[in-house]
C-alpha cells in the first residue's frame, strides 16, 4: 500500500471519528430496552487482538514485513505485557501474548469456534507474492471465488488469514477488514452482535471457499462475518478477540449488566493511560473489549434517541 493510500485511510479514520463525536456532551441516560451499544461507539471500525505463542519477531515480520502493514508504538501495559500494534487499514490489529484462563485450539476455521480467520484486501497480487519471496516464505496459493482472487494462509501462530485481490481497489475497501468467527449457536450469535452490539446487518451470502452461509455484520471498515458447520467443535476462547473504542462506557457496563452479558474482566481503569475498560465475552466466549479513551470521552454524547 502506497504513502498516499495509507493517508486517506488515516483521513478517512480520522473524519469518521470527528462525525461520531460531533453531537457533543449530554447527561448520561440509562439504557432503553432497545438499546444496543452502537449507540456510543466512537471509533468509526473495530479493532481486532490475535493471541500467539510463537516468538515475537515472527508475528512482526509476517504482518509487517509481509503483509505490509505499518507497526505502530509498542503499548506496556504491565505486568510485562506488550500489546504490539499494526494499521491494518483504518483499524489496528493487536498482537499480545497467550494468557492464562483462555482455551486456544488448532484446526483453522473448521477447527474449532472462535475467532478464528483474518481477511486482508490489497490491489497488487505480484507485489504481495514477493514479499513472501522475500521473507522466504513460500507463495500464497491464490484461486478465484465470488470473482475475487483469494488465497488462505496461516500466520506464524497457525491462525488462518485470507488475502483478497481487488485490483484498482478504493482507498475505503483497502482500509477495511474482515474478522471471521466460528460459532456454535448461529442465532444466538447474530442476536448478539445484531441487538447487543449494535452492528449493521448485512444481506448472508454463500461461502464458497468454506463451503457454508456467511452472516456479516459491519460497524465502518470493519465487518465481522459468522460461520456455523454442522458438527460439534471445541470451544477456543483465546486466540483473538474484537475491540471497540466508545465514548460511555459506563452505558455498556449497564447494557451488559441488564442483558445478561457474561463479564470477563468488570469496569475499570488502567492507570497512565487515561483508560476504562470493560471485557465481555460473547455466545462463544470471544473476547468483546470495549474500551473508553480520553478522546473519545471528550466526544462523548448521550446516547441518540431513536
């Protein structure tokens, strides 16, 4: 991706986020009975976290040296944890060690339910296959589906990646992503991140690659795409998770306390960074962080009425 295409996918980012917090501050209200969370995210995409046991280096070298995107600062959250950071378009991807707690399985998409596959766009297959070259990694294996060249990979970690060529791509389609989940109860799933979260919901589409029904849900750049397969798989709770950026978190802690959300890690702030938190898991137990910054506090707005 050139200089230029990474500053209009910095624009873009940054216009989305200047709209979201435009209406200004407001009271606080409780949540309404049709109240989703959409109704204070700030950060016009989601973030996304991948969990990895394999040396450090390997995971930076393959989402950057590799894919191409940019690593940002190397944030110290304590406790010795890193969490690295790489513009993956208009959103971040965050990559941190394994923690304790967390079930981590093997197996790809059908392996296992989870957050189990990254989708990437770029506009230039040959200069995407050198840079495996040039990483002495051999050649994704690119075939068409839907009219689109793709090709699956793993990361250093084995955790699947797709690649999406889209020659002559828009600035807006090369800023987004696609987060692929593997679930267990798909109407539980679409409930929750339709009418808890909030997301858009798409039209579902036939996956020919995988070979089942794809229901996606997008919130900016960002869309997350469900997949049920027909047999029973064990649960991996914590290779990757979702990050949202909010204005009121304290709205999502009611939300979730109201709706039954299971919490992993209740309301709090981290220290030096102006931060406050809430972890919760979705019907899977994926990692559903919603985080509230300074910036996006001082946007803050009730949330809108409807």
């Amino acid at each position: 991706m050139s200089r230029l295409d990474r500053a209009r996918i910095r624009a873009l980012l940054a216009v989305g986020a200047l709209a979201a917090g435009a209406a200004g501050a407001q009271d606080d209200v409780a949540p309404r009975s049709d109240a989703t969370a959409a109704e204070v995210l700030w950060q016009p995409s989601m973030n996304v976290f991948r969990r990895f046991e394999v040396p450090a280096e390997r995971m930076y070298e393959f989402y950057g040296g590799v894919l191409g995107f940019e690593q940002l600062s190397t944030l110290n959250v304590g406790n010795g944890s890193g969490v690295a950071r790489f513009q993956a378009g208009a959103q971040e991807l965050k990559l941190t060690r394994r923690v304790g707690g967390r079930a981590y399985e093997s197996g790809g998409v059908r392996g296992a339910t989870g957050l189990r596959l990254l989708t990437f766009f770029f506009p230039n297959e040959a200069a995407l296959v050198e840079r495996f070259a040039a990483h002495g990694l051999p050649p994704p294996r690119f075939s068409s589906f839907a009219g689109r060249r793709t090709a699956l990979v793993r990361d250093p970690d084995g955790q699947d990646v797709e690649l999406v060529i889209v020659p002559g791509a828009t600035p807006e389609l090369l800023a987004s992503i696609e987060v692929g989940l593997t679930v267990a109860d798909l109407e539980r799933s679409r409930r929750f991140y339709r009418e808890f979260v909030g997301l858009e919901e798409l039209p579902p589409v036939d996956d020919e690659r995988f070979g089942t029904r794809k229901y996606s849900y997008r919130h900016g750049t960002t869309t997350i795409s469900l997949r049920k397969f027909a047999e029973e798989l064990p649960a991996d709770t914590g290779s990757g998770g979702i990050q949202y950026v909010v204005s009121n978190v304290d709205f999502v802690d009611a939300l979730a306390k109201e709706r039954h959300v299971p919490i992993d890690q209740p309301l709090r702030g981290l220290p030096g960074f102006g931060l406050r938190t809430i972890w919760l898991d979705d019907p899977d137990g994926v990692t559903n962080y919603f985080a509230e910054t300074g910036a996006s506090r001082a946007g803050r707005a009730a949330p809108r009425d409807r």
